[in-house]
C-alpha cells in the first residue's frame, strides 16, 4: 500500500497518532510489515 503525505512532519504525525494507534495494533498482531517513509518521491 502507498500513501501519501504532504510533508515528513504529517506522515510521522499519522503513524504516531491516537487514531491510527488501534489499527498499527492489529496490524502488528496479524501481519509481518514496515512501515518506510520516503521524503521527495
């Protein structure tokens, strides 16, 4: 999956907020993956 960000700042901010916290839980529970952020792609 990709997603985008505007800056570096707003993806940090989504991977470290309260309401992306329950699904990184399930994902962490039922899934082997990485989260990679790419800056100026």
């Amino acid at each position: 999956m990709l997603v985008e960000f505007p800056d570096m700042d707003s993806a940090r901010a989504f991977l470290d907020s309260d309401e992306y916290a329950p699904v990184a839980a399930l994902r962490h529970a039922n899934a082997d993956c990485t989260a990679v952020i790419v800056d100026g792609v």
